[in-house]
C-alpha cells in the first residue's frame, strides 16, 4: 500500500511532467494525490521541499556517488554523464513550462536558492571531486576543475535535450557509450601522463 507521502510525490511528478511546475498549485497535488492540502504540510515544509524530493526521489540520479580516491577517475564521470543525459532526458518536459514564464521561473529560482539547490548543483559536484582528485595527484595539478566541470555537465545537458527531442521521454535509455563519449576528450587535460596512474 502506498503512503500519503509517496501519492503526493508521484502526483506532483505528474503534474510536472504532463502540465509544467505552473500547474503544480498545493490544491492540485492534494487532490491528484488523493489527499487534503493539510496533509501535503504535515510531509514537507512547503511545495518546494516536495519538488526537490520529485527530484531527488522519482528522476535518475544524477550524480555518480563521487568519492575521491575510489573508482577510476575516468569511470567516475561516465557513470556521472550516463546519469546526466537520463535526468535531463526525463527533466525537460518538467523545466519546459517554467522556463517560459517569468513569474513561475522566479518564484522556482528563489524557492531552490532558500535550499541551497538548483542547476548549478551537477557542476560544483563535480568540480569539487575534481579537485580532491588533484590534491591526490590523480588529477593534473594544472586542470582547471571549474572549467571541466562546467564543459562536461554542459554537454550532459545539451546531449540531454537531443535524447528528449529525439524520442520523447520514454525512448530507449541512453548507452554508456554516449557519456564516454563525452568524457573522452577532456581526458588529456585531466588525466596525470605517467605510468601507473589510476585512471
């Protein structure tokens, strides 16, 4: 039997992805999910709470567990892509309604902000793996973490759109070798040239 708090998830993930985050009002997650608005407030502090566990909870996992020092480097952010190309794959439809109005895309932006989440999250991951990964010397001392990150969720998203412009939402998975391709070339400006590297 599903619970009041797994209803209110799966309604407002279809809210999101069938009418956009303008529709998704407390008044229509209750009553999709079955429930009284009361009851929303008892599971989450507000609807922001709820949409980042949509998130988090009911889309791919982005991120690749990044563990500095475990894994190689290069499999770390495959996995890390693979997982990118299907969130945004499946997070399109969901973003489409926001973007195009102005008022639900502030009120959005500022509700992630008092979380401390938003698009810039995937980035700063990785960033951030890159460079405890340098201080271990299996990153070049000379990579710039910022900037490769930045370059490879871009990527991640762009290759994201193409996968949802090309078959929608319930298309086939992409491959891994879609995201190792992506990785590939920026592997000479991450990877140590000396024998013996784990890479």
């Amino acid at each position: 039997m599903t619970t009041a708090r797994e209803r209110l998830l799966d309604a407002l993930a279809e809210i999101m992805r069938t009418r956009g985050l303008a529709e998704a009002t407390t008044k229509e997650i209750a009553r999709v999910a079955g429930c009284s608005e009361a009851l929303l407030y008892k599971h989450f502090r507000d609807k922001e709470e709820l949409m980042l566990c949509v998130l988090r909870e009911r889309m791919p996992a982005f991120t690749h567990r990044l563990t500095p020092g475990e894994g190689g480097v290069r499999e770390n952010l495959v996995a890390t892509v693979h997982g990118g190309l299907r969130f945004y794959r499946k997070a399109f439809p969901m973003m489409a309604g926001m973007l195009t109005q102005p008022r639900v895309l502030e009120a959005t932006r500022d509700s992630l902000r008092k979380y401390g989440a938003g698009p810039h999250e995937p980035i700063e991951r990785v960033a951030e793996y890159l460079r405890a990964e340098i201080k271990l010397g299996r990153v070049r001392a000379d990579a710039n973490a910022s900037s490769i990150a930045a370059l490879l969720i871009g990527a991640t998203f762009q290759q994201g759109f193409l996968l949802f412009f090309a078959a929608g939402t319930d298309g086939p998975d992409p491959a891994e070798e879609d995201a190792e391709r992506l990785v590939r070339p920026l592997l000479p400006a991450l990877l140590p040239n000396r024998p013996g590297t784990v890479a």
